[in-house]
C-alpha cells in the first residue's frame, strides 16, 4: 500500500493550493481528481462566468457609446462569444496541467502524485481510489477534503440542462436564447442577469422572492444594481412565488404568484436557476471515517478547518463556509500549515474581499450596515459618490459610490466597506489589510494614493470621518454623507 503525508481530495482551486503548500513543506503529497484540474474555479465557474462578463460589459459598454450617438449597436454572435470564454478556459487548463506534469518530472516527482480517478475513504486514513485502470487503496497520514459543490437541483423541475439549465449548461447554449428567466435573485442571479442583459440579444426576467433582490447587501447597494437591471430591460418579479416551471414544446413556461394575490403565466426560450450550491460529499463514504456533518456541509465548529476526526480537514466549499476561490484557497493553506508548520493563528473571516460581477461591479469586505442595525451595533457611516472623483469623471464613469464603517468612538476602527462602481474590486484591499491590522484610519489618510484614481475615494472617506476632507459634506449633500447610526436610527454628524 503506498503510504503519503497527505492526501487531498479533489483538485479544484482549494485541494490544488493544498496539494502546492504541501510540496512546500516537502511532504509526500498524493492529489485526486475525478475530472479536470481546476474545478469550478475554471469550468462552469469563476473564470468561465467572469470572462462572459467581461467581455458583455464590453459590449455594453460601446453600445452606450454607439446610441447615444445615433449610431446602430454592435453585435457580438455567440460564436463569437464562446470562441473568447474558450481561448480564456484553455489558457488557464493548460497552465495547470503543465505545472502538474513538469513538477513530475522535476525534483520534486517523488513528492506529488497525481491519480485521476475518484476517491471514498475506507478508514480515517485509508482511501480507496477508482480509476479507468481499476481500484487500489492508499494510505494517508493526513487527509484533506476539498471536492467542491454544484448547482443545487430542485426534484420538481424537469432539469435537461437543455431548456432548464443550471450554471453548468450555459457553455452548452449554441446561440443567445431570445428569452431567458432566472429563478434566484442571489449574486450567481444577478451576475447572469447582468451578462445576458449586457449583450442586449436577450430578454430577461428575474426572479426574487425577496422584496429586493441581493437582500444580504444594504438597501442602497442592491436598489442601484436593480435599477440598472431594469434599464436594460430586465423584468424584476419582486416579492414573486414560482408556483410552477415546466418545459412546454420547445421552450419553457413558469408561473407566478404576486404579493397581491395575482397569478401570471409567462412562457420564455429557456430557464436558469441559480438557487445556491451543495457540496459534493455524497460518494466519500464519510461515514467509514467518522467524520461529522452538519446542515451546510462538513462540520468543523470552532477547529479551523480540522473536523472531528484530527488527521481529517476540509476546505472550501465543502465546509459549508464561504464559497469563494479565494476563501478556499486561505483555507486550504491554513491546513496545511497547521498540519505541518503547527499554525496556531486562526483563520480571520472579518476581512474577506469579495466581489460581485453586475452592473456596475460591487465590492466588499467586512461588515455592512444591515448587519449593524441587526446586531445593533452602533457605529459611523461615512460615504462618497463617484461623481466626485475625477479618475470616475474621466472615464465617463460617474455611477457608484464607497461607504466605509467604523466604531462609533473616537479610534474608528474600520468594521466593514462597500464599493459599488467601476474598479470597485481594487479599492478594498487596503481597507482589508487596515480591518486585519487592527489600524487606524488615519494610515489611509496620510497614505500618498496614485491620481487619478479611483481609490482616492477612499482616502476621502477617512478624511470626512477626521473633518479634513477637500470637499464638505455639508455643501455636497447630494454627493456625501457622514452619519451615525445607534439603534437603527440615522443622525448626521456635524462636519463642515
């Protein structure tokens, strides 16, 4: 039986950064993959989903341009349009499949062992591998899983990956569907929302059982990315329960039941439903191990990765955590290294950067002021338009805005930041860093930012919290805002 320091259990972007950390410690590593390295985070995922949006923002983009100049709109075919999503997904697979064979025949080919096949456990330690050549079991040390998850299913609904999709199946599609409803309104929702309605071949509909959609976020965050939705031509059904959706000839037909009472049927080329994820555990034989689970996932409680079993960790989405690429991956190497360089720190999940890929793009990292007034912690509010930024005003991009949050004492201490706009992404890195530190804002303050930029806007959010900002909230009502918020209720902080 071949014996390993570690053996991971899927190869997406958690199980490789564990399979990478491992080699670093110069441990023998044994790295399974049923299917192809990468995971989600290439196919069907992050980077296939990210580059359609990419390239939809593109064409939005010139549309604009071309329309308000009198002039036709340019057309993209789908052809078109997957020939960039290919080039993109092989790009990034022939990276990761070149690593993984040059590292096997570099020194390091006594230390990582690839095998394609699937994996269950037989024992704590043992794990039996299934390949096209037959079965064998080897025998981990320490053993981390990271098999990722998928679409959630609905049993009700006749998903053929045809007519009713899931994200999985939108690589399939061979032309723009003329119509296109979306049930779920999360970000996965709005995201291709955001993409189809951007090409501006498709007529969407949305689907929100909420009163809003993106209802985690604030109020002011998901208003403004409905509202473009709905100038570009999405319909949004608020508040809406989806009595039925069934395929009827060739397309599909659902219907709906309002907040008032109201039904309406509405028939449409295909349907998405983007209603959340579940992790893909089902084939491990968790059981043989003893490893524990909970509603979401794999139970890790208040160990940091490690289950109940000590030799067995999981990471990504599988924990039923956070489920990002990103957070994945800090989870991964955060095993890793309490595996074998004997980590004590816990991992922080305060200053988690996400973003969120609509129109215009959001970005976050702690907490937000919905969060506050439910947990009624008082803080200040500080928040700057866009339009006040001349990196926003030289690119014609003046829609968006950043709010930043802070103790209500006098270190304001950064707990949370929103950044809805263009670059959004790029401007929350430093709050992130300040939000681990432990810093105060004064750091950002005096920090000497590139101009023009759009991060600037960050640098006077501060400055409006310490009164020495260039413009006054008091003049530029309109633009910014500075405020307390106690027990739910708002009162302007007198700043000049």
């Amino acid at each position: 039986m071949d014996k390993y320091d570690l053996i991971v259990i899927g190869g997406g972007p958690a199980g490789y950064a564990a399979a990478m950390r491992g080699i670093d410690f110069g441990k023998k590593v044994c790295l399974i993959e049923k299917a192809r390295i990468g995971g989600a985070g290439i196919y069907n995922g992050a980077l296939s989903s990210k580059t359609l949006w990419e390239l939809s923002t593109r064409v939005s983009f010139i549309n604009n341009t071309l329309i308000s100049g009198g002039r036709s709109p340019y057309r993209l075919t789908w052809k078109e349009v997957m020939k960039v999503h290919d080039e993109a997904i092989f790009e990034r697979k022939f990276q990761y499949s070149c690593h993984i064979k040059l590292l096997q025949t570099e020194t390091m080919d006594q230390l990582l062992k690839y095998e394609r096949g699937t994996a269950c456990f037989v024992t704590k330690n043992e794990i039996k591998i299934f390949t096209d050549q037959g079965e064998k079991v080897i025998y981990g040390e320490n053993i981390i899983i990271a098999t990722g998850s998928r679409p959630r299913r609905v049993a009700s609904y006749d998903i053929d990956e045809v007519n009713i999709m899931t994200s999985d199946a939108i690589e399939n599609l061979t032309d723009y569907p003329e119509s296109l409803v979306i049930v779920g309104a999360g970000v996965i929702g709005c995201e291709y929302a955001t993409i189809f309605s951007n090409f501006g071949m498709t007529k969407v509909y949305l689907i929100d059982r909420q009163d809003r959609i993106l209802p985690f976020e604030d109020e002011d965050v998901s208003e403004l990315v409905a509202t473009n939705l709905e100038n570009q031509g999405v319909t949004i059904h608020h508040s809406a329960n989806l009595l039925r959706l069934e395929k009827k000839g060739d397309g599909v037909e659902y219907e709906l039941k309002n907040e008032d009472g109201s039904t309406e049927v509405i028939q449409v080329e295909k349907a998405l439903l983007s209603i959340g994820r579940v992790p893909n555990i089902e084939s491990l034989n968790l059981e043989n191990a003893g490893v524990r689970m909970s509603k979401r996932g794999i139970h890790i409680g208040d160990t940091d990765t490690q289950t109940n079993v000590p030799n067995i960790y999981a990471v990504g989405d599988v924990s039923g955590r956070i489920a990002l690429v990103n957070m994945g991956e800090i989870e991964a190497r955060h095993a890793v290294e309490k595996i074998f360089g004997n980590k004590v720190e816990k991992l922080n999940y305060d200053n988690v950067c996400t973003i969120m890929f609509l129109k215009p793009e959001v970005a976050a990292v702690g907490i937000n002021e919905s969060e506050c007034i439910r947990k009624n912690i008082p803080v200040k509010v500080v928040k700057i338009d866009y339009s006040v930024l001349a990196r926003a005003v030289a690119m014609r991009k003046t829609q968006g805005f950043f709010k930043i949050i802070v103790t209500n004492d006098d270190e304001m201490k950064i707990l949370g930041m929103r950044a809805v706009g263009e670059h959004a992404s790029s401007a929350i890195q430093a709050v992130g860093l300040l939000i681990k530190m432990n810093a105060p804002i004064e750091v950002l303050s005096e920090l000497v930012h590139p101009h023009p930029s759009i991060v600037e806007g960050v640098q006077e959010c501060v400055r409006m919290l310490l009164n020495t900002s260039l413009f006054k909230a008091s003049v530029f009502k309109d633009h910014l805002a500075c405020y307390s918020l106690v027990d739910g209720v708002k009162t302007p902080l007198e700043r000049l």
